[in-house]
C-alpha cells in the first residue's frame, strides 16, 4: 500500500495504564491497508507552536470500521498535546510507514514477546494471526503489575503470561526468562520492546536451532540467503524484532534512526522497523 497524508478523526481517548494512552482515530484509509510492525507519522502541536512529526505504531487497524488505535506514552510534549486532543478533532497522519512483519504461511503457533510499550509494536498481530486461524501466546514484561497491559484489551483467543519485575504479577523476573518454556512451541516468534530485551532474544533465538535439534520446520536456515531487509529475509527467521528508535523524519532522509546492521547502516524506518533478528549486529546495540 501506498504512504497516505490523511486527516484522522479522534473518536475516543482513554488513559489505560499510569502515562500510558489508547486513542481510537476514523482514518479508513489507513486501516484498510496497514499491517502488523507499520506505524504512522502524526503530525503533533504543543504549547509553545512548534509543530513536529512523531512515530507511533498501528496499535490496530480495523478496516471494516476505519479505525485505528494508538497506544503512546506521555514522554513529552508532543505526546502531552495529544492527550488534550478533543473528540472529532483531526489530526494530520502519515502513513503506513515501514516494514511490516511476515509470517510463515506454514507458522501455525506465534509468540508475541512485548516489553512496556513494546505491546504497542506487537499487538496488531495478535489480531491478523487468529485472523488466519494461528495461535498466539503473548508473553508481557513491565516493572511491576501497575503497568501490566490489561488482558481486556488483548483478543480472547490469546493465551497470555506475564512478568514483573518486582514479582508482583506472574513470573518475577525478565520477560526473556519465560521465552525458553516457549521456544519449542512457537515456530516464530515477534518482538518489541527495550533494545536490552530484543538483544537477549536474538542471543536465544540463536540458540535454539542447536537446542531443537533442527530448524522445526525444515527448511529455515538453508537454500539461498536472501537479500537484507527484503520481506523473504523476515518470513524465514524465527525472530523478527520491531526496533523502537528515535526518529526524525521518518521517510529515510534523515539518518537519524539508524542501526547497524550485519551488512551496515539500517534505518530503523525505511529498512525497519522489523527486522530479521539476523539481519541486526547486536554487539553494537546498547
Ligand atoms: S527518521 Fe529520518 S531516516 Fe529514519
């Protein structure tokens, strides 16, 4: 699908979580077309007139309602401006921007793994996998129960387990730690979150094939390499990561969300936001 400059109407805006924000906008051209791991740019105001451009991810897209949710923190006040934003006001959108995920058509069971606001990054393919009949475990990390993601908001279908930090919901512990009871259910599995996260997913990812004994399904790791960043790359890794990074333009003028990757310099939202776990050089990831 093409990038779009739309208007997109506030329908509702609710705080769901300390600092944490769902909005429902009608925007139905971007919600017929985006998939799972795009976001939009938004074009945002704030008090002092100075206008900029922020990315957030395709919380859900609806196509048969036009509706489009974002889930954002209030990090500034960018985001600050947003919360005040009214019902039937509209704001200025770009999108579908990025890469999206891909997943096996052969993968039947997908783990989703989302740390804090990484549930944002992953949540709409939970909706596009039972959409297509898979199954779907999320596992969720956050400090503490306080900030767990409400299970209200996730479809039913999906079983899903938590960690806190401070053990006061689920496992005590990383998130990371619940992925080793997973690995052998899961034939991909999806990630989002801190930098610190992903790249301790990426070290397990990398293990598993030895741990399994053979790739689960057959034919992952052999035939031709396809090319960096294509979508072929993607679909036949285990872990696909969306990479949450600062970004400036958004449209890949700017450089100023680049990673490094195995090949070199990937900017986070041209060639990403999802990647292929191998396709990123995690020693040099923070
Ligand atoms: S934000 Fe400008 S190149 Fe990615």
């Amino acid at each position: 699908m093409t990038m779009r400059l739309v208007a997109a109407e506030l329908v509702d805006s609710r705080q769901i979580l300390p600092g944490q924000w769902l909005q429902s906008f009608h925007a139905p051209e971007l919600a017929s077309g985006a998939r799972a791991g795009q976001f939009v740019h938004v074009r945002t105001g704030d008090y002092s007139g100075l206008v900029l451009r922020r990315p957030f991810s395709i919380n859900t897209a609806d196509a048969a309602t036009g509706i489009i949710t974002l889930h954002f923190r209030t990090v500034g006040r960018g985001t600050e401006w947003m919360t005040r934003v009214r019902e039937g006001e509209k704001l200025d959108m770009l999108g579908p921007l990025g890469r999206p995920f891909e997943v096996d058509p052969r993968s039947h069971h997908l783990l989703l793994i989302a740390g804090g606001l990484g549930m944002a990054g992953v949540r709409m393919l939970a909706d596009e996998a039972i959409r297509d009949g898979r199954s779907v475990t999320v596992l969720f990390g956050a400090a503490n129960a306080g900030h767990v993601y409400p299970s209200s908001l996730l479809p039913d279908e999906v079983e899903y387990v938590v960690a806190t930090d401070d053990g006061s919901m689920g496992h005590h512990g990383f998130v990371t730690e619940l992925m080793a009871d997973y690995e052998a259910w899961a034939d991909q599995a999806f990630a989002c979150g801190p930098h610190p996260m992903l790249k301790r997913l990426a070290a397990l990812a990398a293990g598993r094939r030895e741990r399994m004994g053979v790739a689960k399904l057959g034919r992952r790791g052999g035939g031709k390499t396809d090319a960096t960043g294509s979508a072929a790359a993607r679909r036949k890794s285990f872990l696909q990561v969306a990479m949450e990074q600062t970004m400036g333009c958004a449209v890949g003028a700017c450089l100023g969300c680049t990673v490094i990757g195995v090949d070199g310099p990937l900017r986070v939202c041209r060639e990403g936001p999802v990647f292929a776990a191998e396709e990123i050089s995690w020693e040099a990831i923070q």
